[in-house]
C-alpha cells in the first residue's frame, strides 16, 4: 500500500536543546502532522551550501490539532549545526512520512520508544 507523501514549506515554531548538542526542532507542518504515524520519519531540505540530499530525521512528537511536527536530532555535521541554530519564524522544506508505520496498541494513553 502506497502512502501519502507530502512536501511542504514550513516555518520554525520554537527550536529547542534539550542536552548538549541534542535538539528538538517544532515546525508548522499541518499535512505531515495529519499523515505520520508512530515508527515513521521526515526528511529536512539541506542548509549548508554544498549538500544537495535532503536529510532524513526521527520524528519526536507530533500535535495533529496544533498542525505540528516535532524532530529530534544530535549535531554532527555541518547541516545539523544550521538546523540547531534556526529560530522561529525561519523557513525549511520537510518532506514525509517516509519509512514502514509501527503497530501500537491505542488503549494506552502514553508510549516510550527507547532505542541504542
């Protein structure tokens, strides 16, 4: 079964560190919010001047009334130390969901995914 797949022009809601070089950047993405589900990911159009690949990124947190997405990522390289500064009201090109969907049981009101 083929998925919607979206691009879209979004704007920075708030970009956050939440440990040392780790950031959780929130963007206005209304179609990618109504569309990713657990297990799924978002590719970032790239910054630096040289790259051409979009860059793909964990979903963290999604808030399908608010039309928001959140990524989680860790700064490593040229394109993520760019994300880690941009500030609210910047814009980037996310495109998404990609990647297989994670069954979850929905009586649960809360999840915790821990991976290594």
């Amino acid at each position: 079964m083929l998925q919607d797949l979206f691009r879209e022009a979004t704007s920075v809601i708030e970009n956050r560190e939440v440990a040392r070089g780790i950031f959780v950047t929130t963007f206005l993405s209304p179609q990618i919010a109504r569309a990713v589900t657990p297990g799924q990911f978002v590719e970032m159009a790239p910054l630096h001047p040289s790259s051409i690949l979009n860059r793909p990124m964990a979903v963290y947190d999604v808030d399908v009334e608010k039309g928001v997405v959140s990524v989680g990522y860790h700064v490593i390289g040229a394109n993520t130390r760019l994300y880690g500064e941009l500030k609210e009201g910047d814009a980037l090109t996310l495109t998404g969901p990609y990647g297989s969907r994670y069954p979850f049981d929905l009586s649960f009101d809360r999840y915790v995914l821990v991976g290594g």
